[in-house]
C-alpha cells in the first residue's frame, strides 16, 4: 500500500547483522596483538597478587588444600608469582608481535592457571588465563616477527629494574604476611629480610607456622628470576646486526655516481654502520639504523626516482618482519611525497638544510659585514687556510688531521647519523674535500700548528656537503667562518658549484617567532626552543648558518603515527649521539666482523642494526 509504514520482518537490519557477525568473529587479526598484550599484562597483575596475598583460609576449596603436600602451597605462591612477572615482561614483545614472547606465553599461561589453582584455589583466575590461550592459539600466524639484534647493555638495564622489581615485590610479600609475623619488625628488618631472602637466604623476620615457607620460596623466585634473565640476555646467541659490507657499498658507491647530486645527504648512506635494502631491480636502496626498535632511515632513497616505491617496499617488508616501527630522518620534501605516497605514513616539516650557491657568494656588502670583519681580524692574527681534496693529502698529514680531530671532539661519544660519515681519509672517499687552518709561523712563513679542520662529503659531480668541524679548543674565535669562507672561495678551483652547511631544526619558527607580529602561539613555540638550546644547538645552528646567506631546503620526518614521535625522536637521538645507552668500554662485548643478515626463504638479504650509539 502506498504511503504505509512497512511491515515489520522478523530479520536483523543488515548493519546490525554485520555487528553481529563481527562480535561473533572476535576483533580484526591485525587488532589481536594489541589486545593479547594488554590482556596478558591484566593476567600478569592478577597472578602477582594471587602470589604477593595469602589466600583465602575459608574458601570452598580449601579442604583440597589440606590433602594437598606441604611444600606445593609455598612453591605455587612462588610459581604464580614468576610467570605475573614474566608475562608483563612479555607484553611489550607480544604487541610487538614477537615469535618468542608468543612461545612464552603459551607455555607460562597454563602454569600461571595451574599455580592460582593450587594456592588460590580460584576458578576465575583459572578460566581467565586459559582463555587467553584461544586467541592466542587462534591467531598464531600472527606473531611471526623476527628477533631484534641484542646488545649487552640490555642485560645491565634488565638487573636494574627486575632488583629494583623484586625489592619492592618482596616488601609487599614480607608485608602481606603480617598476620602471621612474631613481633613487629621495623621496616629496615622487613627491607633485610628481602635482600636476604632474594639471595636465597633466612632473614631477621620470623614467622608463625608455614609461612616463613611461602615468604622464602616467593622471594628466592624473585631473586632467581632476577638472575636468569639477566644471564640469558647477557649470553643467548646474538641474532647477527648486519653492517655495510663491501659489496654494499661498492653497489651504493655506483648508484651515488649516477644519482648522487639529487639529495646532498646522499654520501652519508655510505657510513659503515647502517645497513642496506635494495629494490628488487637493484636501481635504488635505502640505508638505516635500528635503535630501540625504531628502523631508522636518513635522507632520501639513493639512485633512480623511478626505483625508489621498490626500495622502500623492502624497507616497509623489513620493518614488518622485525615489527620495527619505521621512520625517515631529513628527507627532503621530494622524497617526504614519495615516502607517503608509497607507504601511507605522514609527514612533518623538522626543520632546513642551508645551501650556498658559490656563484652568488660574496663577502660584500652590509649583510656580510660581520662575517667580512671577523675572518679579516683572523687572518691579521697569523692564520692561514688550506682547502684540498683528501686523494692530495699524504698519509701523515691525513693520520695527523685524524688525530687531532679526535683530540678536539667535545664529547666522549662520536656524534652524528643522518649528517656525518663517521670518518676521514678512507682510500675510498678521495673525492672529499678538507679544508685546515693554521697558525703561520712567523719566522719561516710555514704553515704551523694545526687548529681547525672542516670535511666535506661530495653531493654529485658538483656539490659539497659539510661533514664535520673541529677546532682546537686553544685558537683564537672565528675559526668556522674563516674555514667556510676559504671553502667556498676555493670552491670553484675545484669544481663545486653549491655547498651544503648545517642543518637548522625548526628553523622556520625561530624565524617566524622573532617577527613583528608573531602570535602568541607561535612566540611560545619560539621561547621553548630558544630554552632547548641551552643543552641543544637549535638557535645557535639556525644563527650560525644565517651569517652565509643561504638558500634554505627544507628537511621532513616521515613517522607512521603520532604517538610514534616521542619514541622516534629518542632513537634519533641516541643515533646522533646525544643520548648515549652504551655500557663501559670494559663492559662491551669485543667488536666482531660485520656479517650480512640474511634471512631464510626471502628473495633478497635483509639487513638490520643493533642498537649502538653513534
């Protein structure tokens, strides 16, 4: 009938019917390590409890207890106890979709069920970590990443938070007995008794009955499972962290002399500590660094653009096969396009690279006046340059360039990862430019001590990008300027037609920050970074680079999601060597020769970087 309301059918709408379909179904299978995780921290807690407070004297149950051994209630305390540990340990590994947490799981759910059972005697407990199992089980195919490199420091971080862990679990567990205490001892007793007890020994506090039973067992598991974890992360076989080797570079070395002059960041792909993927066609590739489980990747892709979507796919394959979160440092704003075109990820403006056309460089005029000033006050001082290719150099003055650059290095850590190679002088790197200062002597007229030392690293046939500055502590102020003035006044003797300087981070916001007419916001925003640059260059490289007049470029960090940044920013840090996670030189494991990482049934090799500060 027209115009009536419609009869009512007995069926589901069919979005409710999809509902209902998904309930039944369970949660999407990427979703199911997410959840996994937070569900074994839950059950992690929950056995921690069943072990750390005495069990309930008038359950239902408890009639099973007293048929039950004597020393089975204290050793399921300490059982319950271990694996809620364990497995809040795992839950990280888990949401990373780790093949070994997964195998962990398995096997510690059903003994943390079978522990609650016997001490707790709680059904619930019970049904809770056995139901774990099904998606678990379920959904296996789903933690299949590989492991991440190991590094020794990991094991002194592990016995630093599980003594701490197990000091304060054992004061709850001492505490948590109270009732059964003979007397009441101080806090200082209860702390001793646990750092005894923890070592497997009997401390000052006494117990009534079984107890003292149950409170040793749980604080000798604590103390053994504190012990063995931090054996085994000290010694499990190392999954090897591949370097560059020299059929890398070799291959890198050709794409860079077709492609090189495209991203001036190019030749630091060439550093010896990163490791590399090539696209299938062998036309492109893309060096990164693993740190904290961050896969780290600078500048853009090196060789053919057309090339490029099939080196960052085996990037992406890697990244998923480790469940190493992926992230690009500096790309420019070409290859920010490419990056998320390709693989869906985001990008952000992170700051400028400074770039000087040599042709339009002069020291005249009112904007140059003060750079003009200072290298003319240098050079009346005694001081003279020099700016050759280091092929020129001989060996000894490379070893004493070498030496003194390491002497004049502010901080015991070698710093740099995106913009810096690491080296000076390798046979291989000829095309490099060094350009030195020195104290002339006044008698003779030689060129005298060494005092400052610039290297550059070739941008294509014609570029040249700032690699490092030294100085010696000791020489007059000024030493920079005059070496990048001499630079690019030499520059056209050898052929280069742009040099790159330093990177600015947030560049255009200090800049925009100190205009007439900077918002709030953005003067807040400015203020904060001034701050930081107490303990960071960020001003001070910003007002250095401005001094030479450059064309600025901008530089992009590519991230997958926004809660990824904080995470993203300390690894790069540690790689830039502002943050160091290294333990003590006598602590290291002796360096071993680089290995490529090559994994089983995938087409190509894979290659990932352990964790080392750079």
């Amino acid at each position: 009938m027209s115009g009536g309301v419609p009869a009512r059918s007995g069926r589901l709408p069919l979005s409710a019917a999809r509902r209902a379909r998904g309930l039944l179904s369970g949660p999407r299978p990427e979703a199911v390590p997410a959840l996994v995780a937070r569900a074994c921290t839950l059950v992690g807690l929950v056995d921690i409890a069943a072990g750390v407070f005495p069990r309930f004297r008038h359950s239902r149950m408890h009639a099973l207890a007293e048929v039950l051994p004597g020393a089975l209630g204290p050793f399921a305390a300490a059982l319950s106890l271990s694996v809620g540990v364990l497995l809040l340990l795992l839950a990280h590994g888990l949401r990373r979709r780790k093949r070994r947490a997964w195998r962990a799981a398995v096997v510690l759910l059903p003994a943390g069920a079978i522990a609650q059972f016997t001490y707790r005697h709680s059904l619930a407990g019970v049904l809770v970590s056995l139901a774990l199992l099904v998606p678990l089980l379920r959904h296996r195919d789903e933690f299949r990443a590989l492991p991440d490199p190991t590094s020794r420091w990991r094991a002194l971080a592990n016995f630093m938070l599980m003594g701490t862990g197990s000091i304060v679990l054992g004061l709850l567990v001492v505490s948590a007995h109270a009732g059964h205490m003979v007397g009441d001892p101080s806090l200082a007793a209860r702390l001793e008794h646990v750092i005894y007890g923890l070592f497997g020994f009997e401390g000052p506090v006494a117990y009534a009955g079984n107890t003292s039973w149950t409170v040793a067992f749980s604080l000798g598991a604590l103390g053994l499972l504190t012990a063995v974890t931090t054996i085994y992360l000290a010694f499990r076989p190392e999954h090897p962290a591949a370097r560059l080797t020299a059929d890398d570079e070799t291959r890198l070395r050709a794409l860079l002399a077709r492609h090189g002059g495209r991203d001036s960041l190019g030749h630091f792909a060439l550093r010896r500590d990163k490791a590399v993927v090539f696209s299938p066609s062998g036309k492109a590739a893309v060096t990164y660094r693993v740190v904290s489980g961050v896969m780290l990747a600078s500048g853009d892709p090196i060789g053919d653009v057309e090339a490029w979507p099939g080196a960052i796919e085996r990037f992406m394959d890697e990244a998923r096969a480790h469940s190493w979160t992926p992230a690009v440092m500096g790309c420019s704003e070409t290859g920010a396009e490419v990056w998320t075109r390709e693989t869906g990820l985001d990008a952000l403006e992170l700051g400028d690279e400074a770039v000087v056309d040599v042709a339009d460089f002069s020291l005249a005029g009112r904007a140059m006046r003060n750079v003009r000033q200072m290298v003319k006050r240098i050079e009346r001082l005694g001081y003279e340059t020099r700016v050759r290719r280091v092929r020129d150099l001989g060996e000894a003055e490379l070893d004493r360039i070498r030496r003194a650059a390491e002497d004049w290095r502010g901080t015991d850590t070698e710093r740099g990862f995106s913009m810096a190679l690491g080296r000076i002088g390798d046979p291989g790197d000829g095309d490099c430019l060094i350009a030195t200062a020195h104290k002339a002597d006044g008698a003779t007229g030689a060129h005298g001590d060494l005092k400052a030392v610039l290297h550059f690293v070739p941008w294509g046939p014609d570029g040249a990008s700032l690699d490092l500055m030294r100085r010696d502590r000791s020489a007059d102020p000024g030493m920079n300027e005059l070496l990048i003035v001499a630079a690019l006044e030499a520059a056209p003797g050898l052929g280069v037609q742009r040099v790159s300087l330093n990177f600015a981070m947030f560049r255009s916001a200090l800049a925009r920050g100190e205009k007439i007419g900077a918002g709030p916001v953005l003067r807040a925003w400015r203020g904060l970074l001034v701050f930081l640059s107490r303990w960071f260059q960020i001003e001070s490289l910003y007002k250095f680079n401005a001094k030479f007049r450059p064309r600025w470029e901008p530089r992009f960090v590519v991230y997958a999601a926004s809660r990824d940044l904080p995470r993203i920013g300390l690894a790069a840090m540690q790689a830039e060597g502002f943050v160091s996670l290294a333990l003590p030189r006598a602590l290291r494991r002796r360096p071993r020769p680089p290995a490529p990482c090559a994994h089983t049934g995938r087409d190509h090799d894979l290659n990932e970087r352990t964790a080392q500060p750079a």
